[in-house]
C-alpha cells in the first residue's frame, strides 16, 4: 500500500510479513474497513480498497468475512461497541460528554461510521435509528428531573442527542480544536435550549 499521512487517532497496519493471531488479523482488518468505510461510504468501497487499506489479500480478508455486508456489519458493531465502553450504556452522568469527545477523538473514523455513513445507508437504517432512539430514550430520562413532561421535553430529548453528536462531529471536521476545553463548550450548546424547553412547558 503507498504511504500516505494518516489523521489523528488512525492507527496504522502492522508491518508486512508478520503473522498474526485470527484474532489480531480480525481487528487489523475492521480497523482497515472503518477507515475505508468512514472514507468513502459503504457503496464506493470494495473489499479490494479494504484489503488493500489492511496490507493484505483479498483471500485473508474471505477467511474472516463472507462479504462487504458481513464486514460493514462487524465494522458497525466494533464503533457501537467502542463507543458505548467510553460513555457507558444506557446513562448519562456529567462525564459523559467528556467520554464521548474522547471516543470520538481516539476513533474519528469509528465516530463518523456511526453518525455520518452508517445512517444513509438503507440497509442499516434500522440499525441506527434503534440506537438513535435508545438515545433519545437516555436523554428523555435525564431531562425529566428539570423539564415537565410534554411535547416540548420530548422536543428537548430529541435534540440533544442530535445536537451533541454533530457538536462532537463539527469539532473533529475542524481538526479537534483545544480538546481539553470541547467537552465544556458542548454542554453550553446544549445548555441553550434546555431553559427554551422548561420555560415552554411551565407555561
């Protein structure tokens, strides 16, 4: 594979030559297809750019996937995983945004999987709105120690997700700016329209 700069938190192949454990060799490879995937989306990738982006064959790649789909899939479930070992499933605590600015910076590509490819894609559509919902879900449950139920804490659970997710994306798209400072500087957007939705349904 041509040398090439790789962004911050993309980990490079192990050297040529040297054998791995299938267990090794599975990681290397969905390491390889979250980059290619996050790169180009899943339609404008083959399973050559993959194995080319690992440093191996197309033949080692058919032993441990039997197809784009399949890897697509397991590349999924490795961000999900990730993600969800940084921030916790199923909380929200005033760490959380911290773990998600740093799950996003010590896996860009895995983030982006997540939250900008995999949702387009109508074949794990589904996939990513369940877990968009759990979520909203999360955040619904938070919220409802400082807004009253009602249609606009439920506007309020919608967004926060939302806007937490693109805050952390447009903050590695500009280049992961004072990544000591991000985490502060989400929690005051999304602090913006928290007091808009408490004051809605007080009324």
């Amino acid at each position: 594979m041509t040398a090439r700069s790789r962004p911050a938190g993309e980990q490079a192949p192990p050297a040529r030559g040297r054998r791995l454990r299938r267990a090794e060799r599975r990681e290397q490879i969905l390491a390889a297809a979250t980059q290619a995937f996050a790169r180009n989306g899943f339609a404008a990738t083959s399973l050559d750019d993959i194995a080319a982006e690992a440093g191996i064959s197309r033949v080692i790649l058919y032993r441990h996937f039997e197809s784009k789909t399949d890897l697509y899939r397991a590349s999924l479930d490795r961000a999900c995983e990730r993600l969800v070992a940084a921030v916790g499933e199923g909380q929200y605590t005033p760490a959380s945004l911290d773990a998600l600015v740093g799950a996003a910076a010590a896996d860009p590509a895995g983030f982006r999987l997540l939250f900008r490819h995999a949702a387009r894609e109508p074949e794990f559509r589904d996939e990513m709105d369940q877990f968009r919902l759990n979520m909203v879900a999360v955040a619904r449950r938070e919220l409802a120690e400082t807004i009253p139920d009602g249609p606009w804490a439920r506007w309020a659970a919608q967004l926060a997700p939302t806007v937490a997710v693109e805050a952390v994306m447009a903050w590695l798209d500009v280049g992961q700016p004072d990544p000591e400072d991000a985490p502060e500087k989400i929690r005051q957007a999304l602090a913006g329209f928290i007091p808009a939705a408490r004051s809605q349904e007080g009324h």
